[in-house]
C-alpha cells in the first residue's frame, strides 16, 4: 500500500513491481488496481488505444507503434501472467527488468524485436503486449 492509500498489490510479485514503479517514477495511479499481470491487457481495446483500466495506452504485440524503455509489457505466459518494465530498446531487441520472474529466470531477460511489414513484434512466448503513459491522463 501506498502512503496515500493506494493499493500497489502484493509486495515482491510482478504486479507489484509495476505499479509501484510507474506510482513513483511517473505519479500514475490505474483506476482499477486490482487484477493479475495478464488481466493489464484488454485484447478488446484497439491498438494505440486507451484502456480506461490502466489509464494508459495500450499496443498489441505486432503494432505499427514501436516498444519504449518504460512501457509495461505484458505476457500471458501461465493462468496469472507477467509484467514487466521495458528498461532497454534497440531496432534488434528489448530488455526487461521483472520481479519475481520464478526461480531460474533472471531479473532481466533480452528478447528479439522484429519489424516486417510495418509491424513491430516481441518475439518472446505469449507477449500479449505492452502499456504506455500518454501525455492527457485521467484524473
């Protein structure tokens, strides 16, 4: 929990780590601040759009818009999920830095960035996609 209140979720888990990074790097507050790592991504909202749950935008894994250093990337990888901060861009690949990635993972992992046909990916199992601050947020 936030001084203020605000429910940053269960301490060490992925979750947590996210929320409270963009809670002090950014002063973001999501809207709705519950939820599992894979439950950040709302397969309905269209590409670049806003998902009114996070307040913030969102981008499929395969969008024209290009994975930043800070955006959230969110993975579908068991019945929970995974999030993780973008720490590290390059036209090639992407570095991540995560918490309580399980016990043989590394708290930061390098995947394979493709662009072809207009198209950015995240060549990484089950990337759902990623999150983004935008500059109008809700208040």
């Amino acid at each position: 929990m936030a001084p203020d209140g605000y429910n940053l979720g269960l301490k060490y888990q992925c979750v947590e780590f996210i929320k409270r990074y963009y809670y002090e790097r950014f002063n973001h507050k999501m809207p709705d601040s519950y939820g599992h790592a894979k439950q950040f991504f709302d397969d309905s909202i269209p590409d670049g759009n806003l998902n009114p749950k996070r307040n913030l935008l969102q981008f499929h894994n395969g969008s024209p818009t290009k994975p930043q250093v800070d955006d959230i990337i969110v993975l579908g990888w068991s019945k929970y999920g995974h999030v993780a901060i973008i720490s590290k861009v390059t036209d090639n690949d992407i570095e991540i830095v995560q918490q309580n990635p399980g016990p043989t993972a590394s708290s930061r992992a390098t995947f394979p960035l493709i662009y072809k046909d207009g198209l950015w990916k995240i060549d990484s199992f089950r990337v759902l996609g990623y999150l983004r601050k935008h500059e109008k947020q809700i208040t």
